[in-house]
C-alpha cells in the first residue's frame, strides 16, 4: 500500500500538484484542506512542500492509526 502511495505522490509531484506548507518530514501523509477542497497529500522528498495525491469529494479524516484517507 506504501508502494502504491509512494508512485501516486511522484506523479502528483511531476504534474505539479504540491501546496507549501513547510517544513513536513518527507513521505509524512496528512489531510490538507484548502480553497480547492479536501485532499490526501504527502510530504516530498525535500520536506518543503505537500504533493495532493487525492482529491476527497467529501472531507479528508485521519484514521487513529495516523492515516489520513477520503470518507
């Protein structure tokens, strides 16, 4: 499921979908929410910036486990 994340966030990075909010701890996952709605995202490589790998159609909730996911 990782693995699954990890390419998601590379594609999200190379289309150029990141929102800054720095620093974050690379490859942390978070729900952002912003004019554009709720989103998964996940903290690049740098630590500078979020990638949002998914876009919610409802509201981003964190799951007691820390995972963040689209309800």
């Amino acid at each position: 499921m990782a693995r699954i994340f990890s390419l998601v966030a590379v594609a999200a990075l190379f289309f150029g979908a990141v929102q800054a909010q720095i620093p974050c701890s690379p490859g942390r996952y978070q729900c952002i929410n912003n004019k554009n709605g709720a989103h998964v995202g996940v903290c690049e490589a740098g630590g500078q910036a979020w990638a949002l790998i998914q876009k919610c159609s409802g509201r981003c909730v964190t799951a007691s486990n820390g995972t963040p996911y689209c309800a």
